[in-house]
C-alpha cells in the first residue's frame, strides 16, 4: 500500500491491518520456534507419551503444541514407535 502512496520507505505505522497481521504471524513464528526448542530439550532427555509430552511444554496453547508435534513428524525431526515420541 505505502507503494502506492509514493512511500515505499515509511515506517511501520503498528496499527493498520497489515502491520498487525505481520506481528501475529512474526509471533506464531516465535511460538513455534520456542515449542520446538522445548520439545528437543524434553526429548533429549528421555523419550514422552504425547500426553506428557504436551503437558510439558510451557509455551503457546494446546493447539499449538500439538501442530508442533505433527510439523516435527512430518520433517522426521521427532519419531513415533508407537508408544512414545523420540528424538
């Protein structure tokens, strides 16, 4: 938009809807970034049930926990044999 007004050098103004969509997803960034680390330290020490591996982790919500996970599965960084999830 700032291109169009001839300002593609303005400052961020915070506010606007595209500012705010830029924070929300610099921070489920983070979020993420902090669960993952949480779910290697946790799995670097012995292997958990998702139960407890979920409840362990102290950062973001449920929700974001659990897509963690799967994400992690997905990339072969966190393993499943059945009975618990491993590094």
């Amino acid at each position: 938009m700032l291109a169009y007004f001839d300002e593609p050098n303005a400052d961020k103004c915070g506010v606007c809807d595209v500012c705010l969509d830029e924070k929300r997803r610099q921070n489920a960034r983070d979020i993420n970034e902090d669960i993952t680390g949480d779910i290697a330290q946790l799995l670097s020490i012995a292997p958990l049930e998702l139960d407890d591996l979920v409840h362990a982790v102290k950062t973001g919500n449920e929700k974001e926990r659990l897509e963690v996970i799967r994400l992690l599965l997905d990339a072969g960084k966190i393993k499943f044999n059945g009975d618990k999830y491993y590094l």
